[in-house]
C-alpha cells in the first residue's frame, strides 16, 4: 500500500510539474508576442511620423498636408 501512495504522489508531482512548465512556457510566449507587436508599432510610429514631416507643417497648406499623408501610408502601410 506505501508503494502505490508513493507512485501516486510521484505521478501527481510530474503532472502538476508538467502543467506548470506549459503555463510558463505559454507566458513567456505571449510576452514575447506583445513586446514584437509593440516594436513594430513604435517602428511604424517613427518612420510615419518622419514621413509626415511634423516640424514643418505650418509651411504647407492643406492640401499638400493631405497628399503628403496620403503618400506616406500609402508607401509605410505594408512595411512590417
């Protein structure tokens, strides 16, 4: 009887183990996903946000300011 509540004991601490290590595992993988998300986000905040050219927006008139924005997704939006 000592030897079956032994291999039980045994067999729940390798599942409980196991479980454990896939919860980790799954964890770090979504971490991992959010921090690529967020880079290439932050990637294409900046290289939009050099496209439309910020600084100099009061020099351009409306229109202009409009094509620009247009080109600027147009040429970054399928970047990453």
């Amino acid at each position: 009887m000592n030897k079956v509540k032994t291999a039980i004991f045994t067999m729940s601490l390798i599942l409980f183990s196991l479980i454990g290590i896939k919860k980790l595992i799954y964890m770090y993988q979504t971490k991992d996903l959010k921090n690529k998300e967020e880079l290439i986000l932050n990637e294409s905040i900046r290289v939009l946000s050099e496209c439309f050219d910020l600084e100099n927006k009061n020099k351009r008139t409306l229109n202009e300011s409009i094509v620009l924005i247009e080109y600027c997704l147009e040429e970054y939006r399928y970047k990453n």
